[in-house]
C-alpha cells in the first residue's frame, strides 16, 4: 500500500488521467481503503487542488488568461469539426446568424456558405473568409482588437450587439461547469460574450469536452440560460446525466 504524500499524488496522477473519476476507481488503482482515499479527497478538497462533481471528483483547473487561436488550434479538432457539424444543421437559409470568435466558431463558418445568411461576428479571420461567398452578408462586430484571438472587444461591440435580435447567436467558451457555468478570464470577454446571446432569440454554446469543468474568474450566463449546448461524446456519461438531469439541453456530437 502506498503511504502518505506518495498515496495524494498517485491519486492526483490518476485523476489527471482519468478527468473524471469515483472513490471506487481510486480504491481499485491505489490499493488503500474507501475511508483512506476519502479521507485523502478531504486534503485535496481542502487545498484546492481537486473538486467534487456530478459523479465523481475531477482536478481544479483555472484558466486565468485567453488561450491564443495557435494554442486552441492544436487542441480537440476532430471535436470541434464534429461540434460544427452539428451546428450547422440548427441553421435555416436567410436567418441572420451571430458568430462569436476561435477555432470552432472557423469550422462552423467554412460549412455555411452554401446558405443566404446575414451573418454578424467579431472575428477578424471569420469575416474575411466569409466575404468571399456572395450569398453571405458578413458584418463585422467593431471596437478594439483582441491580439490573442484576433477578435473585436469593447463597448462599441458591445453596445452594436444589444441593437440587434439575431435569429441565432453561437457562443464559444474557454471554460464551462455545471457549477459556475460558462466563465472568461477577463471582465471585457465576459461582457462581450453575455452580449452576442443578449437578444438572440436561440443561443447555442459550442463547448468542447477538454473544456468541461473548468472555470475562470468572470461568469457569463449558467448553462439553463443556454438554448441548447454542442459538445461532443467524450463527456463522461455520469456528467452527461447529471446535465440533463439539470435541465440543460445538450445535443452530443459524435466524433
């Protein structure tokens, strides 16, 4: 049986690997007694290193700045082409269509252009490509560009969103959880993010699963505010009933 510090970070390793695990597993993998490894889970509570989740406990983890478009490149792109797919099929020709920034976002855009759509966005690199289909009126969401994201931020985007009552706005995320809902590193994203779904009259999250159960420092809207939500099928099927069980509308990719 393993002791003491090396019994935490075994168990923490196995967590790692795991991203959503039961006092069960952790009795099976590290060989101590359910009272032991609860009383180990206390610790790691205690310290913030771990938290308790819809059927299990999954690592803390904090996102205290926005990943550049290189870095969420290189992360989870069969899921977001699967999550994208999805989407596309809630989009009917002519309605007027807010996209929001980043790489899923890139994917949904590169498969509506056979559509007649009128389509808003404060992505730099989804407003130029889609101005070359001439069925798609592309307007660009102004104000300050965002350099991690090349992306518009500020109040004049801000205030251009509230003025407007999309058909469907999509929302991107960096961090969402059943218990704090969808989060942003920064205030300006946050206030950004609550206004491309303010006034859309359906508002879809396109979230990943290497995203679940993050959070950063500023919320932006509990998932029940969410018409629907796109994420793919390597959620845990314990946090998939446990969302449901909440009454979030989840529509499952299949990668």
């Amino acid at each position: 049986m393993v002791k003491g510090q090396a019994r935490l970070e075994n168990i923490v390793n196995f967590i790692k690997g795991h991203n959503l695990v039961t006092v069960e597993q952790l009795v099976e993998c590290i060989g101590a007694s359910p009272a032991t490894i609860r009383r180990d889970l206390i610790k790691l509570d205690k310290t913030g290193v771990i938290s308790r989740a819809h059927g299990g406990i999954v690592l803390n983890r904090v996102i205290t700045s926005q990943p550049t478009t290189d870095e969420k490149l290189a992360v989870s792109h069969a899921e977001k082409i699967a999550i994208a797919e999805a989407a596309v099929r809630l989009i009917n020709n002519n309605d007027s269509v807010v996209l929001d920034a980043g790489t899923t976002m890139m994917e949904l855009a590169r498969r509506i252009t056979h559509l007649s759509l009128k389509v808003f966005t404060v992505d730099l690199h989804i407003a130029l490509y889609l101005s070359a289909f001439s069925s798609i009126e592309v307007n660009m969401i102004g104000g300050r560009i965002d350099a991690s994201s090349q992306s518009s931020i500020g109040p004049h985007g801000h205030a251009f969103l509230k003025s407007i009552y999309p058909d469907i706005a999509f929302m991107s995320c960096n961090s969402w959880s059943m218990e704090k809902g969808v989060t942003a590193p920064t205030e300006e994203k946050a206030n950004l993010k609550q206004s491309i779904i303010a006034n859309a009259r359906q508002k879809i999250l396109l979230a990943d699963s290497s995203k679940y159960h993050a959070w950063s420092l500023y919320c932006i809207a509990p998932l029940r505010e969410f018409s629907a939500i796109i994420t793919d099928n390597k959620l845990q099927p314990d946090t998939v009933s446990g969302l449901k069980a909440d009454r979030v509308s989840l529509l499952i990719a299949q990668v």
